[in-house]
C-alpha cells in the first residue's frame, strides 16, 4: 500500500495532533489529582524505552533526581530481572543509588545465596517499608506471576496491608505507578489470573491455581486485583496469547465482569493520565465495550451479539469520559477508500492469512471493500464450536498509516457476535 497516500482522505472531524516527541506532558508529582499509570502488557525490550520514558516523564525533577521503587514479587529472579530494569531507567538519566529493590516477595530468588527472599513474604505489614513509600516519585511492579503480588500486598481477609495503604495514598498524591505483564494484572479491580479464551468461552471459571501455568490453559481465574485503575478490566500479553476471549467471558459473565474491558499488546503499554488514554511501544491496546450487547443465550459456550472493538495505536489518543477517539497523525480513514476487493475465506488458524485480530479487521475487513463482514473459527471440546464475526456498520471507521513499509490499522466500533455451533470432524 506504499503509493496509497494521495488517494486517502484525512480524518478531519476526529483530532489528528501530533504528541510531540513526550507522550505525556509534564505535571508536579503529587499533585491533586491521582499519579499516572503505565499499565504494559508483556514481553519489554530494550527498544521500548518509549514505555520507560512514560514512567519519568509526568516526575516534575530532573531525572538524576527520580526516585523509583521496585515490587519484584512476581518474579522468581528478582536479581535478574532487577538488574535489567536499574539498566532501563539508568539509561534515561536515573541513577542507580535512586532506584530501589522494595522487599515484598513470597518466593526466594536461588541466584541470590546472601538471601532468602521468601522471608520478605510478611512485609506487606511493615510499618516503616510502608512509611518509606512516599520518599519514592514511581513505582515499578516486575512481571511473573500476579498472585504473588496479592499474595504479599493483600491481607488474608482481602484488606490492605500497611504498604498496600500507602502505595495507594501514594499514588492518589501524584505518584506514578507502573508495571509489566503480573504488574499490568493487578491495576484492576478483579484480576485475570489464569485460563485462555478457548477455556473460558466454552468452560467459564475455575477456582483452581496452582503455578503460573494455569495461565496458560484452563477455564478463566479471577482473583481480586488491587484496584489501581478503576475504568475497566485489565488483560495483558493479549495480542500473542490471544486473550480476547477469555477478557470477553469475564465481562459477560463473571460476578466482577465490568462493560469495558482493555487488553495490551506485548511489548505496548496504555498510558493513563490526565483524563486521557494513550499507546506506546510496539503494539496496540483493545477497547472492549459490552454496554449495548445482547445475548442470545447464557452461559457456556458464550453466545453474543454487538461486542464493540476499538484499538489504538502509539499516537491515537483516547478520552473515556466522552468516549472520543483521536487518531494520530498521518492517519486516513479507511471508510470509502478502500485499497483491497478480495472476497476473504474463513479465517481458522495458522495457515490462514492475517491471524491476529487487528490484522483480520484492518486487511480484511476495513481495508477491503469486497465484504462486510469477516468469520472465524474457534472449535472447542466435545463437537462444540463457535462462529465470531466481525462487522462493521455506519458507527465503525478504520484508520491506516504506514511505518515506513508497514501498513498499521487502528479502529474504533467494529462490531462482533459469537454464535455457538455444533461441528463433527471426520477423516475423508
């Protein structure tokens, strides 16, 4: 789509502005008003270092200066994985005497023989940990497993614990809170915890959680979360683990279901600040919106009518006060200039073009002015099956741009429906 440009219509009715080389502005730390999130969804690397500079940029101090926490109980290598987040933040000005290892852990870390970090598994309840919470500017929780970090900042009856309190008062004074992966899950009220979407749209919920592979498989495990982020639940690793489907199960039908639900691409963080939503990173960041949705039927296997999707990009800006939706810069809309006129096969797994589901709606679907609508295939246990089909209708409008050579498509109000079906494979 290289020479597409001069035969795009730009967005004028959205805002297309341009955010400047900083995705969020500067503002005094411990402010009125609550700190900003950066909520990443998995899987960093040293590219990203857009997602750390979000973390230092609403700190109103030079960056020698920033004082940064570490909550590493997710992880089991603690010193490892440590280690590469004091190389982050030292690469952006930080220095190391300024970042800290905050002693909250369940699990001992055996690359560290001076140390047995499984005895920090109490001090959630430690009162000076607690009181030093407020001499930091951010705050970083390691990716891993997120029970763990329940585990350690929630009491046995699911109160705060004395850290947890501060961390709280913390970020409600203006501090940052930041985390990957495990400290993406927990920003939530209810957290996400285990199963997959196949799991959970034929199976529904379990109780059960042994280790962390149970996030891996299995029907949907919901444990409380700690509340950081109030507008919606929270998925991570969502575009790679392909967690649609489990988010959705959630919302629809778990006791904490919420009507918005937001899911992060690996590598991609939303960056919550100021009454707005942005993207950095690689990836994107799903919007799921249930308020206007029908169902058919209850239960399992899920079946829906009228889901809405929107992604945004880095650049694509998000109020959910209102509910607008900015596109970035150089974005053109998709609606009436289509490039493609394919007719489009079912979609129904790895040998079929365009997999992830922002692909499948931007190529197939947005980009295409041969259908409508787009189907694909998720066959469960038992001859059970279920038909998802993305739409759009006069609310939907695709945006396209390029980096450099890659076409990008965000989006905003495709519909989608699941149908549930009953399928029997033979051999010819």
């Amino acid at each position: 789509m290289s020479n597409t440009m001069t035969r795009r219509t730009l967005k004028h009715s959205l805002l297309a502005l341009s955010l400047g080389s900083a995705l969020i502005s500067s503002q005094a730390a411990f402010a009125d008003s609550p700190g900003a999130l950066i909520i990443a969804g998995g899987f960093l690397q040293e590219s990203h270092q857009d997602i750390f500079q979000a973390v230092i940029n609403p700190v109103d101090k030079p960056a020698e200066d920033i004082r940064l926490g570490v909550v590493p109980a997710a992880t089991g290598n603690i010193s490892g994985n440590y280690g590469k987040i004091v190389e982050a933040f030292t690469r952006l000005g930080l220095t190391e005497e300024n970042i800290r290892l905050l002693p909250l852990a369940v699990n001992d870390d055996s690359r560290t023989e001076e140390v047995d970090e499984s005895t920090w598994a109490n001090n959630g309840q430690d009162e000076a940990l607690a009181d030093e919470i407020s001499e930091l500017d951010a705050i970083w929780f390691l990716g891993g497993d997120q029970t763990r970090i329940t585990a350690v900042l929630l009491a046995e009856d699911g109160s705060d614990t004395p850290v947890l309190a501060a961390i709280r008062d913390f970020h409600t004074r203006g501090g940052v809170l930041a985390g990957t992966s495990a400290g993406a899950a927990i920003m939530s009220s209810a957290m996400l915890a285990g199963g997959d979407s196949q799991g959970a749209l034929f199976k529904g919920f379990s109780d059960d959680y042994e280790s962390m592979n149970n996030q891996e498989f299995g029907p949907a495990v919901v444990r409380p979360g700690l509340g950081f982020f109030e507008d919606g639940l929270i998925d991570q690793h969502f575009d790679r683990k392909a967690r649609l489907g489990r988010l959705l199960a959630v919302m629809l039908e778990h006791e904490d279901g919420q009507p918005l639900g937001i899911g992060i691409d690996e590598g991609t963080a939303l960056i919550v600040d100021n009454d707005e939503w942005q993207v950095a990173g690689s990836g994107g960041v799903t919007l799921v919106d249930t308020s206007e949705t029908t169902r058919p039927s209850a239960g399992f296997p899920i079946s829906v009518e009228n889901v809405r999707l929107s992604y945004l990009l880095p650049g694509d800006r998000y109020l959910p006060e209102s509910g607008e939706y900015h596109v970035r810069e150089g974005a053109y809309e998709t609606s009436g200039n289509e490039y493609f006129d394919v007719p489009v096969s079912l979609q129904s797994g790895l040998l079929s073009a365009n997999r992830n589901v922002q692909e499948l709606i931007g190529f197939d679907l947005l980009d295409n002015s041969a259908t409508e609508q787009v189907t694909s295939l998720l066959i469960g246990d038992e001859n059970q099956a279920l038909r998802i089909v993305f739409s759009q209708d006069e609310q939907t409008q695709g945006y396209w741009s390029q980096d450099m050579t890659l076409d990008r498509y965000s989006f905003e109000n495709v519909r989608m429906g699941l149908e549930p079906l009953r399928v029997e494979l033979q051999t010819p």
